[in-house]
C-alpha cells in the first residue's frame, strides 16, 4: 500500500510541475520526487488529451470543427501554460540561424521571442489545427454515405483519439531524449533541472508501459463499443512510427547542435512529435485515394 501511494504522488508531482491541474495537500513534496515523477509525464499527458478531447465534444455542439479544434487548442495549452510551445518557440529562435552553441543557448535563455521562434510558432501550430480539423470534418464520399447522420460523431470521436495519444506518446519521446542524451545547456540556469537531468532504463520503461495502458484503454473503449479495433491498431502504429522519426531526428539535430538535450529542446521535442504522429492519424482516418 505504501508503494501504490508513492507511485500516486509521485503522478501528482508530475501533474503540478505541468498543469494547472490543483493537486491534494497529502501529496507532500520532496526533491528526490522530481527525478522519480518523469515514469508519469505521458500519463500527465494523457490527462491533457482527455481535457482537450473533452473541450473539442463539448464546443462541437455549437461550432464547426475549426472552431472547436481552436476551442480545444485554446484549452489544453492554458491547461499547461503553453510550456511546450514555448520551448519549441526558444529552441527556433536559438537554432533557427547559425550561430554558435554558446550563443544558441543565450539565445534560448531570452524570456523574448524572435522572428524565428514566432514564424515557427505560427507554423506548428497552424499545422496542428489544420490537421486536427481535417481529421474532424466528413470528406465528400463520406457524407454521401447511408451512414451519413453518424459520420460527425464517428469523426469526433477518432479525433479525439488522436488528441489523446498525440499528447501522451509525444511526451514519451520526450522521456527517451533524456535517456539517450547528455544534458548539453548551462547546469546552472537549466530548465530541466527540477526535474532531473537524466532517465533511468527503469524510468523509461515505466512510461512506455503508462503509453501502451493508454492505447490499451482506447483498445478496449472500442471494442466494448464495437467499432473497428483494427483501425485504431493501424492508427497507433503509423502515428507511433512517425513520432520515432521525428525523435530520431531530434536526436541527431540536438547532439550536433547542442552536445545534448535543454529543457527548450525537451518541449520542441514534444510538439514535433506530436504534430508528426496526428499527420500519421490522419492517414489513416483520411487516406488520400
């Protein structure tokens, strides 16, 4: 029983260091938890894609996808202070030109946004809408189909899917680039600090188990459900593909760059990975006849 607890506060911890999300007071709080917590960033994650997925159902009774899926953004990033779009804002502005590591990692420290870190901003971030609302609005063929009445709930409902393991795997990736890199930033203005500058093969098992019960719990909604498990299956692995070429490349880019990972290239990470794997979604959901 104290082992289930720890493992409860330890998931609180990690949910206080990225959300809003107010936790209970018995949580308590001890350093060493920082480091522990990082086994829970994708369930972390998939709290924030539950929200999301939420927000979208509940505005799409008013408003057409675009709306909603702007609603939905809207939310989740209030919900997380936008501490991942910011890194991926920090890191375009520091490794968008080419200047040197020591000036990157200036750069980066800069509360102020750039030229490159706004055009990057803009373009993820329109990338997303524009891919979560394709994956919410019926195609021609579709509204043309006996089934037709149903097609706008079926959509929402694979949209929200896609929301919710987009935010739960990309933060995964995020946990392996601790693991598989130094960190390469200033030790003593890091923003990874607080939560410790390196993973632990245990740490990161862990939270490949907390994504495989996430996927396994959409799993199982379906099925009880009786819709196409095997669709989902194709989803899940196009968009877990997609998000390991895209933290591979992440991988490369910031060992060349930097000499390792930032707390800045942590959040880019996060954002790449998650933009990657609903593109991967939407190839599924929507293949291009």
């Amino acid at each position: 029983m104290r082992f289930l607890i720890h493992e409860v506060r330890l998931f609180f911890i990690a949910l206080q260091f990225f959300t809003r999300v107010p936790i209970p007071q018995w949580v308590g709080y001890q350093p060493e938890w920082l480091q522990a917590c990082q086994r829970y960033f994708p369930l972390v994650g998939g709290v924030v894609g539950v929200a999301g997925a939420a927000m979208l159902a509940l505005a799409s009774h008013w408003w057409p996808p675009v709306v909603s899926v702007i609603l939905s953004m809207a939310f989740t990033v209030w919900l997380t202070g936008g501490f991942h779009e910011d890194g991926w804002a920090d890191t375009c502005d520091g490794l968008g030109g080419t200047v040197s590591r020591e000036r990157a990692l200036e750069i980066m420290k800069d509360s102020r946004i750039g030229s490159y870190g706004s055009l990057g901003l803009i373009l993820l971030l329109g990338l997303k809408a524009a891919t979560l609302t394709s994956l919410a609005s019926p195609q021609v063929s579709e509204l043309n189909n006996a089934q037709a009445s149903h097609i706008h709930t079926v959509l929402l409902a694979w949209t929200g899917m896609a929301v919710i393991w987009g935010h739960t795997a990309s933060r995964l990736v995020a946990v392996w680039m601790i693991r598989l890199l130094p960190y390469g930033g200033d030790l003593a203005h890091a923003k990874a600090k607080p939560l410790g500058l390196q993973a632990t093969w245990p740490q990161v098992l862990t939270a490949s188990a907390c994504t495989v019960l996430v996927a396994a719990g959409m799993w199982c909604w379906l099925d009880q459900s009786g819709w196409p498990t095997g669709t989902l299956m194709q989803a899940l692995t196009r968009s877990a593909l997609a998000m390991l070429v895209v933290g591979a490349v992440c991988w490369r880019w910031f060992k060349q760059r930097l000499g390792g990972f930032t707390g800045d290239t942590l959040g880019a990470t996060q954002q790449l990975a998650e933009v990657a794997g609903l593109l991967a979604w939407l190839t599924v959901i929507h293949p291009v006849a």
